[in-house]
C-alpha cells in the first residue's frame, strides 16, 4: 500500500534549514495498521503530509496506494483518506454541511446513510446544523476522523487521532480502526505519542527520531529487542533487622556496612546468575533485568533458595514501548515530547 | 481532470462559500456602506462640479456612480483572500486538497461566490443611486455591470494568490493596501482623470482600472461605440484572463 524510499523533506527559514525527514523507507502491506512513534518534531507529520501529497519531497520516491506520489498525485489522492493532526474544519460550518461536502467531493453513494452511520459509530451525537466551533475539543476531533473515513478509504493516514480523546472515545476509535482492517480490508498508517495505542492498535511499529527511522518491528519484537524483562523480588522482612537502607545501584555499597542483609545477599546470588544483565537493591525490592524472564523465572528462585533468601513475592513484567524508545534513542518518550 | 468535474466541484465549493457568506450578513452589509457613503455623502458635492473644464460631458452622476461600482469591486474583491488564510490556518485547505476534488475549482467556486455578491451589492448601490437622482440607459447599466463582473473575477483572483504566498493576515493587509490605494486614485474614481495634469495623467494611463472606468463612464452616458469602451473592454478581458490563469497555476501547484 506504501512504498518509500529515501523519502525526505527540508524545510528554509530565516534561521537556516530545517532537515525535518531524512531519506525515510518504509513500506506497508496492504491491510496492516502501521503505527509511526516519535517524539515532537521528529517528523511524523511531515512525512505524512508528504504521503498524502500535501507537501512535495526534496528527495525521495513514494508510491501510495497503487499510484506513483510524483507522477500521479490525483491517483493517491483518489485511494486515501486523511486525519491531519491539527484537523480540517471551519469553524462556522455546521456539521452536517461539512460531512455533506466532503462526502460529495468524494462521490460517496448513500452519503446520508453513510454520514448517519458514522457519527454513529464515533458517537457524534450533536446537531447536524451545530457550527464546530460549537462542539467540544473531543467532539470536534471526532468530526476530524468522520470527514476522512467517510469515503471508505482503502488506506488511511491518521495524525495523531487520538489527542484530546477521553479514553471511552479512545477505546472506541481502536475498535472501529481495527473493524475497518478487519472487514474491509482497510490499511491504516497513524502518528501517535501514545505507547499504549501504538501497543494495542498496531501490528507494526515504525519509530522515529530527528527525521529518521531508528527503529522498526512489530511491539512485541521491539521489546524482545531491549534489554529483557523486569522481574522484582520482595523480600521477606522475617528476623531481618529492617530495610538495608536507602537507593543503592547494583554497585552501591550501602550494605557493606551491615550485616549481610537478605538483600545483599540476594543480589551476590543473583549476580553470578548469566541471565540477570542488571540487578538493583531497594530497601528490601530488588529489581532484576533479565533476559527472557519467564523461562529464566523459577532458576533464579531456586538459587535464592539455596543463598537462604526468603522471598514475599516475585512479578515479572515484560519491558514497555517506552524502554524501547529510550533504548533506540537514548531519551525517554516522555521527556522528549516534553 | 474532466471538465464535468471540474464544473461540478466548483458549484459544490460555490455553495460552500456561500452559504458561509449568507450566515454572516453583517459582512455583506458593511461591504457596502463604504461605496454607499461616498454616494450619499460625497456624491450630491460632485453635482455642483458639472460644467467644470475636463470633467467631461454628462450629468455629475453618470461621471461618479460607474467609479464607485469599480470602487466597490476593486476594494470588495481585493480582500476575499482573508477568507482563505483563515482557511489555510484551520486546515479546511488542506482537508480540501487531500480529496479528489478539481484544484482549478477550489479557486473558481470562491471566486464564483465573490463575484455573486459583489453584484448583488452593485445593484443595491445602483438603487441607491437612482433614487439619488442618477439617469442612465438599461444597456448602459448592464454594460457596466460586466465591467463589475470582470473586474471582480480578476481581482478576486489575484487577492487569492497573493494570500497563498503570503499566508499570514499580518503580510497580506499592508500589502494589500499598497497595490489597491494607488491603483483607486490612479484609475480617476473619484474624479475623472481628465482634471489631472499630465503627468498624473499619464501615470494613471499605466494602471489598467482607469481604462475600465473611463469605459463604464462612457456607457452610463450611452456611448457605446467609443475607443473608451473598447480599450475598457480589451483592458478587463486581458485582466481576467491573466488573474484567472495566475491563480489556477497557484492552486494547481503542488505545494499550495
Ligand atoms: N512549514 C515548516 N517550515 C519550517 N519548519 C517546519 C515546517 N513544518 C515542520 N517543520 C519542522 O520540521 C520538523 C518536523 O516537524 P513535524 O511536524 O513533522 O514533527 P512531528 O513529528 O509531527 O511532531 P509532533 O509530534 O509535535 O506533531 C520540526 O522541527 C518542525 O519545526
Ligand atoms: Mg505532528
């Protein structure tokens, strides 16, 4: 559906120029939900905007859905639905005018039936005569998504659909993404900041950073890609003195002082473990990061059996997109968007 | 593109606007005090002007009603690009652009629109001006409305150029003030140029709204078979043609 290779796009301003994509591949399957992770300014937009053919590349081949992005824009245009991220409405429209028109503009067959049946399924239960300037931040985005689905594309590009959503909306729009691919066949490349929607919605995921893909895989195999699982072990606190005291990294000698604690001497145990890559001791949690965990789980169990470690509770847990993201770039998700 | 398609998206953006433009009456109506003030009350100052050297043959009516209509559609026409910055910032433009519809009919079903309504003010002010005391031919009225046509199509047209390129209110207002000032003083809208010295003369001979009023002049007296009409005539249709060319080759281009 998507076919790209060295995509890219540069923008001059007063200041010098903006490298804002930088020979991006990629490449879509027909059918498949894409997601394109990043954090502010790394590109998304830019580069959708150039797949939908808003904005003409600097470099860079493309085809999108059938048809060749240079030679033939009328064609994509024909094959694709869009969502921009800041959305695409007049104000002073009402509703039901700016579905209307937009349905007309595409030849849409039924347009009422299938106008009503979308706000439907969006939940856009607002007079058609309401200008949307008149609708709520929420209401107002789900226009967005009505106006760019409701021709039936076959592939649709979605900016960051979800922002300003409550999470019923949210939950909601996954749904009716994922029943368009289901039953229509639908394939669907969307921005997003959000690691969970990027998790749930998506069956691949494309991670860029500073105009440039670092990162490509399906969620579970990014993850597989970073450092393991967590596993945090509780320890027991019976005839033990108290918590070793304070923070400590795996190198921290806050312990040494003391007797030997269950904590120290979990942690030595574990330490010659080859599948623990790290192990950090707090109070009396210490948290592991281990290398397929689940099969790795009951071996570390047993060698704190036998260094007499008595343990309150074991939890594993399987590393985040965001682990992934700090992985490949060396920041959290969170701190570069901020 | 087709032609069937282009005609059918440029009615479907023409209703569009509109509609856009019937919700906000307040906006119509001011349109026209500007042109209808400068009727009522500098219009009844030029009737004590008739008679006086080079202000041409004819009632003081029939000299000042066709300036203020090509006032009307010089100054109306030039500010219809505010409307597509604002559509620009909200995202309609691009909303628009990614959808099969004809690129050459997001321009004309806009420029369609203005058009409309820059007539329907005309007739209002036409109106006015009868009941102000001004007499002139059917035919010579009607030929003065195409000149409003042409001239409304043309203007339109390039005011939408030039806020493509400029894309912010706070470049395109200054700018727009500095071609459309000079351009009114110099086509001889308020006074005919035939008072001016001749330099003044003979700059004014160098911006085309002057031959279109010095046309509309001619048929508000009835003249028709003039060299005025005609290069009025020859003046609007290259206008227009240029304009409307300018601006289906900016929202053709690719990064509109
Ligand atoms: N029209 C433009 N002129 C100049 N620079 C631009 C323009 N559009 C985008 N940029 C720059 O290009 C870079 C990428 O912007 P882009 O909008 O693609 O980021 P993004 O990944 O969508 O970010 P966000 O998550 O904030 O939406 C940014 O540095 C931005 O400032
Ligand atoms: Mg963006």
């Amino acid at each position: 559906m998507i076919e790209a290779r060295g995509l890219a796009r540069s923008f001059t301003t007063r200041h010098g120029t903006v490298e804002a994509v930088r020979g991006v591949d990629l490449s879509v399957a027909a059918g498949e939900i894409v997601g394109f992770l990043g954090p502010n300014g790394a590109g998304k937009t830019t580069t959708v905007r150039m797949l939908t053919t808003l904005l003409a590349p600097t470099a860079g081949t493309a085809t999108v859905a059938g048809c060749d992005l240079r030679a033939d824009p009328a064609g994509v245009r024909r094959g694709i639905g869009h969502v921009a991220q800041g959305g695409g409405t007049d104000p002073s429209v009402p509703v039901g005018e700016e579905l209307d028109l937009q349905a007309r503009l595409h030849g849409v067959p039924d347009r009422r039936a299938r106008i009503a049946e979308l706000c439907e399924l969006l939940e856009l239960t607002v007079p058609a005569s309401r200008p949307s300037a008149a609708l709520s931040g929420g209401q107002r985005r789900r226009l967005d998504i009505a106006l760019g689905l409701v021709h039936r594309p076959r592939l649709l590009f979605l900016d960051e659909p979800t922002t300003g959503l409550d999470p019923q909306s949210r939950g909601n729009l996954w749904e009716h993404v994922r029943s368009m691919r289901d039953r229509d066949g639908t394939t669907v490349f969307l921005t997003t900041h959000y690691l969970d929607e990027a998790d749930a919605l998506c069956d691949r995921l494309l991670i860029i950073d500073r105009g440039g893909i670092v990162a490509r895989g399906t969620p579970a195999e990014l993850k597989r890609r970073v450092a393991g699982d967590v596993v945090t072990l509780e320890l027991s606190g019976a005839g033990e003195p108290g918590p070793a005291g304070g923070e400590g990294a795996a190198s921290s000698p806050a312990s040494a002082a003391s007797p030997a604690s269950a904590a120290e001497r979990a942690r030595s145990a574990l330490a010659r473990h080859p599948a623990v890559r790290e192990a950090t001791v707090t109070g009396r949690t210490v948290r592991l990061t281990v290398q397929d965990g689940e099969r790795e789980l009951m071996g570390l169990v047993r060698s704190l059996d036998a260094a007499g470690v008595v343990l309150a509770s074991v939890s594993l847990a399987r590393p985040t997109l965001d682990d992934v993201f700090l992985a490949v770039t060396g920041r959290s998700l969170r701190d570069a968007a901020a | 593109m087709s032609m069937a398609r282009t005609v059918s998206d440029t009615r479907l953006i023409f209703g569009r606007y509109l509609r856009q433009t019937l919700r906000s009456k307040v906006a119509v109506v001011f349109g026209l005090t500007q042109p209808l003030l400068y009727l009522l009350l500098f219009g009844p100052l030029l009737t004590r002007l008739g008679g006086v050297r080079g202000f041409g043959s004819g009632d003081a009516w029939q000299v000042f009603v066709p300036g203020v209509l090509v006032q009307l559609a010089l100054f109306g026409a030039a500010f219809v690009g505010f409307g597509l910055i604002g559509d620009l910032r909200s995202g309609v433009v691009e909303r628009l652009r990614v959808t099969p519809v004809s690129r050459t009919a997001l321009l004309l079903g806009r420029v369609l629109r203005d058009t409309v309504v820059l007539v329907a003010q005309a007739v209002v002010l036409l109106g006015a001006a009868f009941a102000l005391g001004l007499r002139a031919p059917a035919a010579g009225v009607a030929v003065g409305l195409l000149f409003v046509v042409g001239l409304a199509v043309s203007v339109a047209s390039l005011s939408y150029v030039l806020a493509m390129r400029t894309r912010s209110e706070d470049a395109f207002a200054p700018l727009l003030s500095a071609v459309t000032l000079p351009l009114m003083l110099l086509s001889g809208i308020l006074l005919p140029m035939g008072l001016a010295p001749g330099w003044l003369d003979a700059v004014s001979r160098c911006t085309p709204f002057r031959y279109v009023v010095d046309a509309a002049r001619a048929a508000f007296r009835g003249d028709y078979a003039t060299a005025a009409v005609g290069e009025g005539a020859l003046v609007t249709v290259v206008l227009l043609v240029v304009s409307v060319a300018l601006g289906a080759r900016r929202f053709r281009a690719e990064n509109a």
